[in-house]
C-alpha cells in the first residue's frame, strides 16, 4: 500500500506524535513527523529489502535485526499512544506490532538459512563446479 499512496501514512503519524505518552520518544516521533514523506519512502524500501533478505536466505540475521528494530520502533509509535485505535482494542494493536518483533528475534538466533538459503544453494553450486 505504501508504494502507490502515502496520503493515508500523515494522519496516522501525526496522530500518534500528538497521542503518544512515552517521554522523550513523543518529541522524536513528532520530529519524525514533519519529514513523514521521506521517511515512508526510506521505510517501505527497506522493509522490501528486509523481506527479500529473509526470503531469500542472505544476510538473514542482519535483515532480522533491522526488522526487529523497525517493529519496535512502530510498536512505541502506535501501541504506546492515546489514540482511538487504542482506546478500541489495545490487546489486538499490541499484538499486531509485537508479533513480528518476536519473530524477527526469532530469526535473528535461527540457522535454517544456513540450510535452506540462497547461501546453501549457491555453495553447492560452487563445489559442484569447483569439482568438476
């Protein structure tokens, strides 16, 4: 959604810098929120990159790493605020943001990439060849 319409992304922002009741982490999301354009765009292409990453079994820690770090950062900035979304259903917006911190740490201390990774692929064709 963030690749063809950003328009939605200001009110959201804006709405959680004025709602959000975490010291100091208020003023940086309302900083944050006058360069909401830019800053989406910087998201959604490193989001892409982070999927690709972990889809793709490369860098796959590294990728979870930032990927946890943006989920945290988006669970402060909408979890942790007076907003209506919150005031409707916190266990469910809670739950939406922490899932996939969880899972991103998961991935950060997993070695499946190491056996089913474009890694793993890529060494065997190189020792295939390597051999021949």
């Amino acid at each position: 959604m963030k690749w063809f319409d950003r328009s939605w992304v200001n009110d959201l922002v804006s709405t959680a810098a004025n709602g959000s009741y975490i010291p100091g982490y208020s003023e940086l999301v309302k900083f944050a929120s006058n360069y909401t354009g830019s800053l989406v765009i910087a998201i959604t292409v490193v989001e892409a990159i982070i999927g690709t990453f972990i889809l793709l079994g490369v860098s796959t820690r590294v990728g979870a790493a930032i990927g946890a770090f943006l989920g945290l950062n988006l669970m402060l900035t909408f979890a942790f605020c007076r907003c209506s979304w919150m005031q409707e259903d916190f266990p469910l917006v809670f739950w939406f943001y922490l899932f996939p911190i969880v899972l991103n740490l998961e991935l950060i201390f997993d070695n499946s990439s190491n056996s089913f990774g474009l890694r793993k692929v890529l060494r065997k064709i190189h020792h295939s060849r390597k051999s021949e």
